[in-house]
C-alpha cells in the first residue's frame, strides 16, 4: 500500500490552508466492527453507529480486506442489484474483475477506481480474476455508498472507469504528505471523477510525524478513516488508528498529524477523507435499493422480481441476492 505514488513529492502542486480559517473540531471518533461481505471476504464496516446527520450524502463504506489470500481463498460477490445510488469500489491492492446485466464489465487493479451509478437500477457481480483465485494474493479496497438526489435516483446507469494514473497527485506545504485526489476539488485542483451529489474524496499517506492542514469546502460534512498506522485528528489532536472513522464538526479546514512511529505493516498513516454536500431527503435502504420512501424501495423490490432490473447473461446464470449486506 499504497498502488499510487511517486519518488519525490515535492516535484507536485502543494496544497496548503488560508491564514486565520476556522479549524473543524473532532465530534467523535469511532471504531468499525468487522464482518463479511458478498461470499466471504472480510469487511471493517467504517460507518457503523454513526448518527446518518453526519454522514450525509454517504450511506455506507466498508473496507475490504487488507487480507492475504492463500491459492483458493479468494472471494468476490455473488449476482446482486442495485438501484437509487452509487457504489465507488476503490482498489488499493490486488485485482477485481466486474460484469453486469447491461453488458458491461471491466478489471479494476491496484490505484483504480470504479464508480458505478446505479440509477433506475441493474444486477452486477465483482469476483477476483482466476488467476488470483488460483495463486492466492493481497487484496485490499474500499467501496463506499454515495446517494441519489430525488431527481437521479432514476436517471439510466453510468459508469466511470478512473485509472490509477489519471487521479490529482497533489502534496503539502512541505511535502510530509502525499494526496490523491479521486474526486472532488482542493484548493482549486480536481479529481477525475465526475459526481452527481457534489462530494470530495482522497487518499491521504502522511509521514512519521507529519501534520497536513487542508482547506474544505464550509458546506461540506468531513470524515477521515484510518486505513493503516495511527494519528491525530484536529487542533485537539485526538488519536485514531487503523479501523477507526473521525467525525469532524463545522469550519473551513481540517488537520491530521502522524505518529511519529508507525506499525510495522505500513511506514505511513493512510487515511481516507471524505466529504459531501448533504441532501437533507429522506432516505429509506434496504440491502441494495436506497430511495426517498418505502413505497419506492418495494416497487424497487417488486421490479427487481419481475425482472425490470436486467437479467444475468445467460453464461454466469445464477441467482441475484437482496440480502442487506450485499455490496
């Protein structure tokens, strides 16, 4: 960890906040429970117990893995659907291989990105390639939940294929930490990937005792979840680590600072940063339907039975899950 990186930080753009912004404060720090997902891949369920207020427009992230697979382990999902929002499946480590109902399908390796939008609906399955099943290897991502407004939940399904190469590189005022940028914009630079619901989305390495102070959009929610080593989050400098979600209130800046010693398995503090413009709608989820009631979420349920929701090829023909987990 992690896929995407470079040899001199200080060779990109550096980012740092304006004088005199309002740092956000830490409201809490939380820690995600483990669980499995799909056929049996082990997941840390980063929102879990999070008051939706604050999370909003996310629904859900899980991290997936960090696992070393031995020859025949490896694991992926079954046919499953989706309608109402959209799933941003990021790799770090390893290789998933996609199909849907429409047709569609790809390879996600290592610093890539998918971002899939559901929309009116469709079935897809994720599984590791057969080679991966065959060798056994690291396996390591997370795949977070955006919502719809009202107005997309419908809209036809899109994908966006964001290779590892095209995300912003970005770095701090003195180079202690490095920035890819996903999604989103940061003191005017941009991420590729293209959003219905305006959010921000990067993955932060910082240094054995580095501090990085980024500025962030006031109308934006924040939250930063440690993928690997431990930190502090905010003026306060409350500890988080490896598994944990910080939840930050209002301001126009948010701070991280590293350890000055790390874990053995990662030399750097990896952390997540996400943040959204919240859509105050009602939101009703159950499994994988996330709409604005609950006469929506069983038509939803009701066309995915009849079969409106797209059809498994006939060459992967097994049957779709609706189980509340499903990914």
């Amino acid at each position: 960890m992690p896929a995407v990186t470079v040899e001199n930080p200080l060779t990109l753009p550096r980012v740092a906040a304006p004088d005199g912004a309002v740092n956000r404060p830490v409201l809490a720090v939380s820690t995600a429970p483990g669980g499995f997902e799909g056929e049996g891949f082990p997941v840390r369920r980063a929102f879990a117990g999070i008051d939706y207020r604050h999370l909003d427009p996310f629904i859900m992230m899980d991290q997936m893995g960090e696992v070393e697979y031995a020859p025949g382990e490896a694991k992926g999902t079954p046919w499953h659907p989706h309608r109402g929002f959209e799933t941003v499946t990021y790799l770090i480590d390893g290789t998933f291989v996609h199909q849907d109902s429409n047709g569609g399908g790809g390879v996600i390796n290592g610093g890539d990105t998918q971002w899939m939008t559901a929309g009116s609906g469709l079935l897809h399955i994720e599984a590791p390639p057969e080679e991966l099943v065959i060798s056994g290897g690291l396996f390591h991502g997370l795949q977070l939940w955006v919502n719809l407004p009202r107005e997309h939940k419908m809209m036809p399904p899109r994908y966006q294929d964001i290779d590892g190469g095209r995300v912003a590189l970005l770095t701090s005022a003195d180079g202690g930490a490095l920035l890819r940028l996903i999604a989103g914009e940061i003191a005017g630079h941009r991420g590729p990937g293209v959003t219905h619901t305006p959010i921000t989305m990067l993955h932060v390495s910082l240094n054995p005792g580095a501090q990085l102070t980024l500025p962030w959009r006031p109308d934006f929610n924040a939250l930063a979840y440690g993928l690997a080593g431990r930190g502090l989050a905010g003026a306060e400098e409350r500890p988080f680590r490896t598994g944990q979600t910080v939840v930050f209130g209002q301001g126009e800046t948010l701070t991280l600072r590293a350890d000055a010693s790390q874990e053995a398995r990662s030399p750097n503090l990896e952390v997540v940063l996400l943040g959204g413009l919240p859509i105050r709608e009602p939101m009703f989820h159950y499994g994988p339907f996330v709409m604005n009631s609950h006469a929506e979420l069983a038509q939803a349920f009701e066309d995915f039975q009849a079969g409106r929701l797209g059809t498994v090829p006939a060459t992967r023909r097994t049957q779709p899950e609706t189980d509340a987990s499903d990914s």
